[in-house]
C-alpha cells in the first residue's frame, strides 16, 4: 500500500508493514529482520546480475567509445549519443514505433477490455470456450504466427489476392509499404489480445460478489456497474496491461524482422530501433553506436512506462 | 418462484456473474447476480473476436494438409487435390537429414534448463521476498521492476557481446543462461506466495524445529503449486517463443531451437538457388505450436488459478 511502485504491486504490504486491514494474517506475524531471506533471493539476484545488471553496465561502458579499422578504440565522450539524436534513420524508427503505439495499443486493449466485461458478464453461451480461443494465439510463437499471416497477406499463396478475384475488389497488398505497419500491428494485436483479455478477465474476476448484490439492491444499471465498480477495480490490471504493451511497441522487432523475407522493398534496415540496433550490430560491426542507440531506448522506454504508472497510481488513491 | 420481483428479474438489473458466493441471495430466483440470463446478442458479437483468435489457425490446419503444388494453387481455406497431412509431417520430419527433430530436441533442452531454471529461481526468490524481510529488500524492488521495463532486446546486443568474450556464443549457454531470469515470473510467485502461505504455518513449522530449507520445501512448496504451474507455463512460453536471442547468439544450425529453424526454412525460398519449402514451414510451424496449445489446454485449472491470484489488489 504505501510504497508499492506498481498498482498491484505486493511491496510494502507483506511484512514490511502492518496493514490495518490484513494486520491479522500479515503484519502481526511478520518475520524478524534478518539476512536469512537472502538465502531464497540470492540465486535469483545472482543470475539477475550476470543477464540483466552486467550487460547494461558493459553497454553503458562500450557507448562512450568508438572503434574504427584505423585507430583502434578510443574514447569518445557522449559521441554516438549525439550522432544517435542527429541521425534521421533512428527518429524514423522512433517515429513508426510511436505511431504503432498511439494507434495499436488503444485499439488492442479496448478489444481485451470488451471481450473480458463479456465474458465476466456471465451472458455468453460457452463462456469458457470464448475465454481459452481468444486465448490460445498468445502460444503461438512470434516466428509462426507472422510467417502465417506473411503467407495469408502475400500474394504467393495469399488470401488478399483471392479475396480481390473473387469479390471484383481491389484491396492493396497488405505487404506494400503503405500498409505494412498496419499488417505488423493486426499480428501483434492477434498474439496479444487473448493474454491482456486474461489479465483484465483475472482482476475482474477479484471482484467480492457483495459488491453486485448491493448494486443490485440500489437498482443499478448494468453499465452504471461497469463504469462505478469493474472500471475502479481492474484499473491497477490496466496500468499493467498498458506498460508491458509500450515495452512491447517499442521494443518491436520478431515481426517486422521475420516479414522483411516476404516483404523485402517493404521493410528497411532501420524500421524499428531495435531492427536498427541489429542490424548496426551484426551488418555493420558498429557495436558502440548501436549500444548508444539501445540505451536511448531503454530510457525513453522506461520514462514512458513510469509515466503511465504514475498515472495509474494517482487515479488508484 | 418465478414471479420475483420485477426489477430482479428484468436482464438490466441483474448484474452480475456466475461465482460461488453467499447463498442467502440466490436461493429463489432463475436469474440472480449469480446466474444472469444468458444473451444471444453478446454471444454473437464476441464471437468476431473469436473467430478472428481461430481463424488463421484454422488456415494454418488446412494449409498443412495440402502439398505445395496445392498451396500455390487453391483458396486458403479449401483443401486441395489431396489429403497430404501426414504425406507433410513425414517430410517435414525426414527433411535435411532430421533435421527439425533435432530442433525439437534443442528446443526441449531451452526449455527444460532454461525455463525450468527460471521457475525455480522465481519461486525461491519470490518466496524469500514475500516472506523474509531483510537488509537490501527495497533495493531489490525496484532493480528488478526497473529491468522489466528494460526492452529484453536492449539487452541482447550487450549480453551477446560479453558472451562472445566468455566465448560462450553459439553454444546452448548462451540461450539457456539468459532465460533463467524471468522478472515477471518472480513478481507473480511474490505476490502468490504472500497470499499462498500463511506465516503461521511457517512460524509452526520452525517451532517444531525445521530448518529454513525444510519449512520451505515441505510446507511453503506445496503451498506454491498452482503459483508454479503458471510461472512455469509463462516462462515455458517465452522459452520456447524465442527468437532474438538464439538469433544473435547461435550460428551453428545444430543447436538451433524451432523457431529460428522454420525462419531459416522460410528464408531459403528467397535466396537464390534455394528450394521453397513452404509446405514444410507450414506443416512444421503446425508441429511447433501443437504441444504448447495442448500444454494450455490439459493445465487450464491450474494457470487460470495462478493468474487470479496474481491480479489480486490488496
């Protein structure tokens, strides 16, 4: 409660602190302060360090040089963080990844947010048959699941260019340079729509059915309902669903990366950070500019996710 | 009986959901909170999602029964000439001397070291911080929230330059090591195990003089099963899922896992000289993703439990 740093977080509410209201499972009973915890958080902390603490500190380290065939490594300051703010083909990947989250997100979470008040409603026939289909692409693999819309898009094999035949209309290909973010967002939104459903649905479902009956008895409307109890009670589940999404936006990189085999003139080296990133790295050998790069965007995306929290929290109070 | 009042029993006024609950309410009438009337309209309308969800695996399905020749020529949701299902999974598998077997088994191994590593270490650590407290706690908080917001990507560029100076790219290390973190799975067993496990039980068991490692694995462990089975079905998930990181760190085929496999299948029809495949891209991806669904599907109780208890506020 007091200093939990996500909406849902358990921080501050376990031991840490006696909480009026669960003082009498928690607080009272809370364990003495002592090193013996480390003993179960150590081997997480460990490999946390080697994976995630050492790369970034090796990344921040290899940014502020530069290597060259003639001259070696030397130090160059904040060099390739200014070359990254001037260069054109990292705010072209910047901008498309932000437009791909002002447009895909909303329309992603709204359709998980719909489906999850329907089926929460207990008005489906085959409630639990809606709830595990929308489900099931999120185990799909990102590798599957854009080589099977690729193929359903491209005109090799694809569904477009049948559909067009047959109704006399003329969609474009979907695959065209005007359209791929649109195709690349339509993947996402399928992989993606069935696991924030669940997330929504779980937090919806922690709702004390007290809660319904006193509405009831009130004589509340459904959507009075909806708007003054289920949207209260799963806005911590939103903050969520909504940073893990940016994280996901902005970390773009499977899809576009798998369809640039079916769509070559489509996608660029640099249509998304990431995709410019690795490409910097593993074409062009340019590891401390592409470090630079990296680290912008784990800033920028970090400030956004805080951002959106924040938020979250202050309309949680 | 069925004449209640009218306000309970008009669809607008019951609001609600079906769920154990107080049985006072419910007794009397057809549709209450509890049981509301069922809506053919809401169906329908959910049932786009739906089938939007199904659609493309069902091409994926009908795709996997034709032979190429087929696929080139017929509509994508029709069957071809032919029923070539197990004519394709045959050739899928015998392919390039075995060698999608030998992804499988790559795959296996990821997932088995690197996601069940990944579980143990969330449950330890998020039984520790959920139940122990001590010196660094709020440190560790916000270090590993802060890395969930770090773009798994941003970190591989790093990770595979220092595992090239370890040497240790292009060996299964080099993927199985980075997937024993799993910052959400330790978040979920944190908020599960404060639930899951009452701290009396704990202080009962270390009265009768359990050590801290035999509180834990014979009273906590039990406690955490279905808090486990979630963590494990997630980390499994983006085990077996992955594709960046075994992209930057594996050169060698042979220790491809699936996912790169099938991307490299697929990239042959666009090299020059290369055989299309893409019967065999289709009938693997099928293959690929058939034990994960079944996966979700047999374990449903236990991951849906998991996952309530992991939104759970308060």
């Amino acid at each position: 409660m007091t200093q939990a740093v996500v909406p849902v977080s358990p921080a501050g509410q376990t031991t840490e602190t006696t909480n009026p209201r669960r003082g009498d499972r928690a607080g009272k009973n809370r364990a003495p302060r002592s090193w013996r915890g480390w003993g179960f958080v150590g081997p997480f902390m460990l490999v946390f360090a080697l994976v995630f603490i050492a790369p970034i500190a090796y990344s921040l380290y290899i940014s502020v040089f530069r290597t060259q065939l003639v001259g070696g490594t030397q130090f160059v300051g904040l060099d390739n963080y200014i070359r990254a703010f001037q260069d054109p083909q990292f705010w072209d990947g910047v901008g498309r990844v932000s437009l791909f989250l002002v447009v895909q997100v909303p329309i992603m979470l709204g359709i998980a947010m719909l489906v999850a008040l329907a089926i929460d409603s207990g008005r489906l026939y085959g409630k639990d048959f809606f709830r595990i289909s929308v489900f099931m692409p999120y185990a799909v693999p990102a590798v599957v699941a854009a080589l099977m819309w690729g193929f359903m898009y491209g005109p090799r094999f694809g569904l477009v260019g049948y559909i067009n035949e047959f109704f006399g209309w003329s969609i474009p290909n979907p695959l065209g340079p005007q359209w791929i973010l649109l195709a690349i967002g339509n993947i996402v939104t399928w992989s993606f729509v069935g696991y924030n459903m669940l997330i929504f649905y779980s937090s919806l479902r922690t709702i004390p059915v007290s809660l319904y009956e006193a509405a009831e008895l009130d004589g509340a409307k459904q959507h009075h309902v909806i708007r003054h109890i289920k949207m209260p009670a799963i806005r911590g589940s939103i903050a969520v669903a909504m940073i893990f999404s940016i994280i996901g936006s902005f970390q773009l990189f499977n899809e576009p990366s798998i369809l640039q085999k079916l769509a070559p003139n489509s996608i660029t080296t640099y249509f998304t950070p990431n995709l410019y990133t690795y490409n910097l790295s593993f074409s062009g050998q340019q590891y401390n500019y592409a470090a630079a790069v990296a680290i912008i965007m784990g800033v920028f995306t970090m400030v956004i996710a805080y951002v959106v929290q924040l938020r979250g929290m202050r309309k949680d109070a | 009986m069925t004449t209640t009042t009218p306000t309970a029993a008009t669809p607008a006024a019951t609001t609600g959901k079906p769920r154990s609950a107080s049985p006072r309410l419910r007794s009397r009438k057809t549709h209450s909170v509890d049981k509301p009337r069922r809506n053919w309209l809401l169906t329908v309308l959910t049932a786009i999602v739906l089938l939007y969800a199904l659609v493309p695996l069902a091409w994926l399905l009908i795709s996997s029964t034709k032979t190429q020749p087929d696929l080139l020529s017929t509509f994508g949701f029709s069957f071809g000439e032919s029923f070539a299902l197990f004519e394709n999974i045959a050739n899928t598998l015998a392919y390039d001397d075995g060698i999608f077997l030998r992804w499988l088994a790559n795959t296996l191994m990821y997932v088995v070291l690197g996601a069940g590593g990944a579980t143990l270490l969330a449950i330890l650590g998020g039984y520790g911080l959920a139940k122990f407290t001590f010196p660094g706690k709020r440190a560790i908080f916000a270090v590993v929230i802060g890395a969930v917001a770090v773009p798994g990507t941003a970190l591989a560029v790093p990770q595979f330059l220092m595992f090239s100076q370890m040497g240790l790219t292009n060996t299964p290390w080099s993927v199985i090591i980075p997937s024993l973190i799993s910052p959400f799975g330790l978040y979920l067993m944190w908020t599960f195990a404060t639930q899951a496990v009452p701290t009396e039980l704990m202080e009962a068991a270390r009265m009768d003089g359990a050590s801290e490692a035999r509180t834990f694995a014979q009273v906590a462990l039990p406690l955490l099963a279905p808090g486990t089975v979630t963590v494990l079905l997630f980390t499994t998930v983006a085990t077996w899922n992955n594709y960046f990181l075994p992209l930057i760190m594996l050169k060698d085929p042979q220790w491809y896992p699936l996912t790169i496999g099938l991307n490299a299948w697929n990239a042959q029809a666009s090299t020059v000289g290369g055989q299309a495949i893409f019967d065999l891209v289709i009938t693997g991806s099928l293959l690929t993703i058939v034990p994960l669904i079944a996966a979700f599907l047999l374990l449903q109780r236990y991951w849906q439990s998991g996952l309530t208890a992991g939104s759970v506020k308060e």
